[in-house]
C-alpha cells in the first residue's frame, strides 16, 4: 500500500510541478485541452487531494507500473526540516511539452 500511494504521489508531484500527466496509453489524455488541464493543475495544486478526483473526471489512469524506483533519500536527523523522499524515472516513447510551475521548479532545458 505504501508503495501504491508513493507512485501516485510522484505522478502527483510531476503533474504540479511540470503539467505533464504520466498515465496509461490507452487513456484520452491526449484529447485533454491544454485549457482544462491548466484548470485542473491549479486545483491540484491548491489541494493535493483534488488529483484523484481529477483522474476520475477526465476518466484517465495514472500509469504507476511505468514509474522506476531510482532512489530514496532521507533528510540527516540534524536537519531542521525532515524529509522522506522517493524518487522515480520514466520514459515517454514521444515528445512532451512540459510547463515548469515558477514555485518548485523554475526552468527546464
């Protein structure tokens, strides 16, 4: 389970930060308007819990068997701020337009 909710959160995480959705191919992700998922990423973004809702509204799967565990890091207990965190690697057989959300990420090249 906690495995599960790690991968959804880093799907999460990649659509707020990037607006690009990791889902299955046999998803309509692709027939999505750049308008809606615009939308849909400001609500994500303001309430984490809202990504859920949005898979089932645009009745879209995010594709967690794509999701490659690459590393793990934990924050030193020193630390004021203490982090757990999973990383995960994927590929996209096609080009995508990323957006960088000028919070936590501010540029891509």
């Amino acid at each position: 389970k906690l495995e599960r909710s790690v991968r959804i959160a880093a799907v999460r995480e990649v659509f707020e930060e990037t607006n690009v959705l990791i889902t299955s191919s046999q998803n309509n992700s692709g027939n999505i308007s750049s308008q809606n998922l615009s939308e849909w990423r400001s609500q994500v973004q303001k309430d984490s819990t809202k990504f859920l809702s949005m898979c089932k509204n645009l009745n879209i799967q995010p594709n967690l068997n794509d999701c490659i565990p690459w590393t793990h890091w934990i924050t030193p207990e020193e630390e004021k701020y203490r982090y757990d965190t999973y990383f995960y690697l994927t590929i996209f057989n096609q080009s995508i337009e990323a957006a960088h959300d000028d919070i936590e990420s501010t540029r891509h090249d």
